[in-house]
C-alpha cells in the first residue's frame, strides 16, 4: 500500500516526491495525501527496532493544518447536498430540479 503510494507520488519527504527505499532522518517532514487530506508529520526519532502501533506517536508528530480536516467536512456535506447516499443516479426529473436549483442560486448571487 505505501509502496503504491510512493510511486503514484502521494508521498513526499522535504518537498520530494521519494521512492519507497528512501530513508528518513530525524526531523524530515513527510508530506502524503490520504483520503483527500494532505497530512504532514515530522519524524522526531527513529527507534532502534520495530515498536508497536501505540508507542508509534513518540517517534512523530502530526502537523497536519486543521483547516485540512475542517475542509473534508465540508467536502463530505457538499456531496450530500443534493441526493441521499444510496439512492443511486438522479433520473431525468431530479437532474432538472438540481440544474434549475443552481441556476436560481447564482442569479441571486
């Protein structure tokens, strides 16, 4: 899965898009792209041997703006706006109403 994302270039260490050999150094900030969120962390140690998940926080640091999460909501109420999840393609009708609805709403703009 990192692998796929290194070579797709959602990962980038100071600025660079890496390869999924690179290694990283105390404080390198590795930037990456997950769920439509650009998260940044900054690597604050490396450990001597592999450590679980829980002890994972010690070593980085999330310095992910929080404008970012605050965006992804906004994002996911947009996409519900207009349709219910699961209700499937809006027919001929709907895409009407939907059309007619945003064309009222900029001309009050």
């Amino acid at each position: 899965m990192a692998t796929n994302a290194c070579k797709k270039g959602h990962i980038k260490v100071n600025g660079q898009a890496v390869k999924p050999s690179r290694e990283v150094y105390p404080m390198d900030v590795i930037q990456l792209r997950k769920n439509q969120i650009n998260h940044q962390l900054t690597v604050l140690d490396i450990p001597d041997s592999r450590v679980g998940a829980k002890l994972v926080d010690i070593y980085r640091k999330d310095t992910t703006p929080k404008e970012a999460f605050e965006n992804q909501e906004l994002l996911k109420y947009s996409k519900d706006y207009y349709r219910k999840k699961g209700t499937g393609r809006p027919t001929k009708k709907d895409r009407r109403d939907i059309e007619g609805y945003v064309d009222e709403s900029e001309q009050e703009s």
